[in-house]
C-alpha cells in the first residue's frame, strides 16, 4: 500500500463516523420532538439505531487506519487514554472522549430493555457532548480542519442540531392523563 493510503483511511473514516454520528442525533432529536405526530413511524427508530451503530463502525475504521498509518505513529495508548498523544494532545483528548461517551450510548441502547428509563436517557443525553466533542475534535485535530467543505459542513450541521434541540426544549410537553377525562 502507498504510504499515505491508512491516513486516507483514518480521515474518510472519522469525517463519515461524525457524519453518520451527527444524523443520529438529527434524527433523535426528530424522534423525541413533540411536535411531531405521536407515535412516529417504526422506521424512524431503525434508521436512528442504525446510523447508531454505523458510526461506530466508522469509528472503528478510523481508528484502525490511525493505528496504521506511519507517519504519526500512534500506539495503542495515544488511541485511546487522553492527552498520551503528542499530536494535538488536547484536541485528540476530545476525540477520545467522544468515542468513550459513544460506546456509552450505544452499550447502553443495546441494553435498553435491561436498564432502568432513567440511567438510559442520562447515558443517551450525552449525545449532545457526542456531537460537540466530535465535530471540535474534527475542526482541531483533522487534516481537514482547513479544508471550508468540512468547515460549512460541521457549521450548518451545528446550526440544524442547535436550532432541533431548541425546538425540542420549547415544544409543549403532553399531558398526562390521570383520571377519566370529564
């Protein structure tokens, strides 16, 4: 292989992990929007689990191609104990606390059924530190950090989170119905 052909890996993998990360917060975010009809389609969900689990695959490549490649060197410890890096030490940090935190979501969705409500949405709400600490990590630590594709891709895809998640925040909430209704 060419010299440079695992740091390909390691780039395409990482933008397409945050990538398919971010749409599966874009997309829980319009599962859990309650301005939405109630309950929305069982598609919806699958597509959410899906693009779940797919970012980490993806992650999971771009780590192998970081592994790899030989031009920074990384060891097993700079992929996966913060600041142990001497490239970028911070912003590789980020990147590590990322995948930790979507392990965490994606373990614990596997184990919905088995855990309580609560203990799974705290886990799942840390999507939210997911999607930030990715997309700095990428705009830090990348090659492609300068590249004004990922730049307005990473700024419009932070604007459709933001702008999401305040909807969901000021969507009226249901009502519970306690008793016979009169």
């Amino acid at each position: 292989m060419r010299s440079q052909t695992w740091w390909y890996v390691a780039r395409s993998g990482g933008i397409v992990a945050w990538a398919l990360a971010s749409l599966a917060v874009i997309g829980g975010l319009q599962l859990s929007t309650r301005l939405l009809r109630r309950p929305a389609p069982a598609w919806m969900l699958d597509v959410h689990r899906f693009l779940g689990g797919l970012s980490v695959a993806f992650l999971g490549i771009h780590l192998l191609g970081l592994a790899l490649d030989d031009f920074i060197g990384f060891g097993p410890a700079d992929l996966v104990v913060p600041f142990v890096s001497s490239y970028k030490p911070a912003a590789v940090a980020l990147g590590i606390v990322a995948m930790y935190l979507l392990l965490a979501v994606e373990i614990t969705s596997l184990l919905m059924r088995r855990l309580p409500r609560r203990t799974w949405h705290a886990v799942h709400l840390t999507s939210f530190v997911v999607f930030v600490t990715g997309t700095v990590h990428g705009l830090t630590a990348g090659t492609d950090r300068h590249n004004a594709v990922f730049q307005w891709a990473c700024l419009l895809t932070a604007g459709v989170v933001l702008l999401m998640t305040l909807v969901r925040v000021w969507s009226p909430r249901r009502q519970t119905r306690i008793g016979p209704s009169s």
